[in-house]
C-alpha cells in the first residue's frame, strides 16, 4: 500500500503521525510510505531520519496525495487538505466531526473514507484518545497554574499556597484520562482538588488512589455551590464521538470571581462550557464574564515531541494492519478499529455524529458488506 504523511498545517501544530521507526516497519513489509519534506522538524525528526527508514520524501502536500492510499495525520484536514481528498483515499487522524458540522459535510462530499482514531475502541476504552487525554489533562494544571499568575491575567492565586496562606482551588469535571491526570498534576503542586463525575464506581477509585483530592457527584448544583470559591476550572468532559455537554452555563461563570481560569480540554469536542470556542497556542486565552478561557483545540501539540512518540506507539499497530490487509478487510476484521470508521464513501457511519448535526447514516455493517 502507498502511504501518506504530510505536514500538519493547523496552527501551531507541530506533531506528525508518524515516526521513522514506524515507518521502517512499514517498508519492511514492502509498502511503500511519501513524507512530505520537513513534517517532522516540528517533532524534532529530520529528513534523513525518514529517508534512512526507507520513505520516499516529496516536496509538498499535493504530492503526498497524489501519490497516497491511505493519508496519516495528527489533526482534521485543513480545507486545503480537503480540496485534494478523492473516493480513492482514506484518512486516519483526529477528526472530531461532532464539533464541525461543516468539516462532516465536506468530508462527504470527497467520497473519502475516514476513520478517526478518538473513535477506535477497544472494551470501552479509546485507546488512541488517551495518550493525548493524558498530556492535555496534565498541561490543563500547568497552563491554569501559570495563567492564574496576576500578569498573565488570572487572580494572582499560587495554586499550592505557602505556610500560612490556603492552596488555591481547583474543580476538575469528569475523572477520565484527562480529568485525572489534570487533578494528578494539581494535587502534586498542593492544590485543593475536587473531582466531579456521575460514575460512582468510578469516583470510589479515585477516592482511594487519589488521597489528595476529594470527589463530588457531578450536578448542577453542587457545581454551581463550588464555582464561587473556585479558583481554576477544568473541564474534562468526554462523550465518545459525540457533542461534549455544555455543564457550565454563561450564568454559571459569572458565580466564579473575577481572574479565575477555565481550561476546557473538551474543546475538540465543542466544549463543556456555553462560552467555550477554539483557540491557538499562538492566541491562547480570551475573557467572558471576568473569566480567563484557555480553549486550545490542539494542546498536546505544544508538547510535539513527547505527543508524537505517544500517539506512535498506540497508532502503529492499527496503521500496520490497514497497510498489510487493506482497509476495507482490516475493517471487517478488526471491529474494534471498525468503530473508528466515521465517513465511507460518500456516507456517515457514526450515529453519534449524525445525531449532533442532525444528518442520516449508515451502519457499520452496511458500510462494510
């Protein structure tokens, strides 16, 4: 199979998706894989590096299209990305189309068939969402910490406090991947950290692994009886291939004091909060209400290189499958990387989708015969 890499062009995005050492794999097998010229300079990869694992490296996006079956990305195509997507390509990457109706239907309209890899689940866990749910639920802390600084913005509140003054607050809503790793990171520099959830089995886990945070059941009203002696705020919501739910209301916000920070990790998915709408690393923050919004659609990407290797190393083995069988057989059968299918031809095969935008679709089954 022919396989494409080209560089990821959304703003300040410098992951690539795939590492040379994945890429010898691939040619040993006999593919033959086209890395655009310097897609992995922003991951610290060099041309070379690939070259000497036996890509074939070509001057720039439309090359890699042209040449490419099967197109592997970090990030949703750009709509110059989607300009060259035609019924004979696949495309495994991010996509996030609950957030997009707009980037669902131009896919569509390609014929293409894309599979998203925060869909891919195996045993109810999305096992290629939580590399990056771990690296964005940690810098959730670190970038809450650092803009709550009162010259950046935020209260002037040293998250962990000093002998004689209390640790600033910290809610974190959701105690997944992201959610616990966010509230990890915020115990660690001595906050006071409460985690919301509606699953019960799972805050008794978190009551006994994480001794230095407590856990509330998550509703509006004990949010809403949180928020006014909260400092940072950590959204951390995450429905599988689906809207993320607004849990924080424009009314809520303004309960929280002027300077706090809210850092909606669920961005990708639309956001928890009704204020919520996409950032860059280069634009990161905004004001609604007196509060700081953090809203990175990509936050690992700030962290490339440490985000790169993660992803390869839950990516690689599906990427090897859909190269050695093809895709429409490793779809068939590996049903845990079918549920990753979002787009075939023309059609829409995710429900959760569907019901965000309010658009028909297909079964798996019908998709794949």
């Amino acid at each position: 199979m022919n396989i494409g890499v080209p560089t990821e062009i959304k703003a300040q995005e410098s992951r690539i998706s795939v590492i040379p050492a994945t890429v010898k794999q691939l040619t040993s097998r006999g593919h033959q894989v086209f890395v655009q010229a310097g897609a992995g300079l922003g991951s610290a990869y060099t041309d070379a590096q690939y070259a000497a694992a036996g890509a074939t490296m070509v001057p720039d996006a439309n090359a890699v299209f042209e040449a490419a079956q099967l197109i592997v990305k970090v990030k949703e195509p750009q709509p110059s990305e989607i300009a060259l997507l035609n019924e004979s390509h696949t495309i495994f990457t991010y996509l996030h189309l609950a957030a997009s109706k707009t980037l669902t239907e131009d896919l569509l309209k390609t014929g293409c068939t894309a599979i998203a890899y925060e869909t891919v689940e195996v045993g109810g866990r999305l096992p290629l969402l939580e590399p990056m749910s771990e690296i964005a639920g940690r810098m959730s802390s670190i970038v809450g910490c650092y803009h709550l600084a009162k010259n950046h913005g935020g209260r002037g509140i040293l998250l962990g406090g000093v002998p004689g003054v209390a640790p600033g607050r910290v809610v974190v809503i959701g105690g997944g991947t992201a959610g616990i790793n966010a509230a990890r990171v915020a115990t660690g520099v001595g906050a006071d950290v409460t985690i919301l959830d509606i699953d019960l089995e799972r805050m008794r886990f978190l009551d006994i692994t994480m001794s230095g945070a407590h856990t509330l059941y998550s509703t509006e009203a004990n949010l809403s009886e949180l928020l006014p002696r909260v400092d940072l705020v950590i959204g951390a919501v995450l429905v599988p291939g689906a809207a993320a739910p607004k849990l924080i209301t424009r009314e809520m916000l303004k309960l929280l004091q002027p300077g706090s920070v809210l850092v909606d990790i669920a961005v990708d998915q639309g956001g928890c909060a009704e204020t919520t709408r996409p950032t860059t690393h280069e634009n990161p923050t905004y004001v609604e209400e007196n509060v700081l919004h953090y809203c990175v659609a990509n936050m690992p990407g700030a962290y490339s290189r440490t985000s790169t290797q993660a992803l390869s190393n839950v990516t690689e083995r599906y990427l090897l499958t859909l190269a050695d069988l093809g895709v429409t057989e490793a779809l068939r059968k590996d049903r845990n990387l079918a549920k990753g299918l979002n787009v075939h031809q023309g059609q829409l095969t995710s429900a959760p989708v569907a019901g965000a935008h309010g658009l028909p679709f297909i079964s798996l089954d019908e998709a794949l015969g």
